[in-house]
C-alpha cells in the first residue's frame, strides 16, 4: 500500500529544510517528483504493509517544534475559516 503525505517547511528555518528532508527519506519517504504547487510543502510517499498505521507520527517527530497541521497551515495562509 502506497501512503501519501504533505510535510509543510512555513516554519522550518531555511538552513535546515534540506536536513529535515534527508531525515524523512532516511525514513524511507521519497520525494514525489510530479511538481509542487506551494513551495514550501513537500509531497512524500511511501509503500508499506497493507494496514499499517498512520504515516503522521513519525513525520511529526522529525519535524519537531516545526511541525504544522492542517489549522496551523490555514492560520498561516489567512485561509477562511481559520480564525
């Protein structure tokens, strides 16, 4: 099964995004090379066992203090619906 995730760097302190990116496909997350829309968010994969859990813990844990979910992401864009 093939897992998908968006990793935001909004926060991440530019000399470290590209440490952090090596530390997720140390992972064994790959990059998705298919083009980025925001240039600040990664698109990742990965395949797994059928069923296995959720990809976000060990993303998060990576990413740290510079973490940011789907509100925050919203909040920082001035998205409606975010205040």
């Amino acid at each position: 099964m093939r897992l998908y995730a968006a990793v935001s760097f909004a926060r991440t302190p530019l000399e470290e995004i590209s440490t952090k990116v090596e530390q997720i496909k140390t992972l064994g997350w790959r990059e998705r090379e298919d083009g980025r829309g925001d240039p600040w968010a990664v698109s990742f994969y990965k395949d797994v066992p059928e069923g296995e859990g959720d990809p976000e813990p060990e993303l998060r844990e990576v990413m740290g203090v510079y973490w940011l979910d789907a509100d925050a992401i919203k909040a920082l864009l001035g998205s409606p619906g975010s205040e």
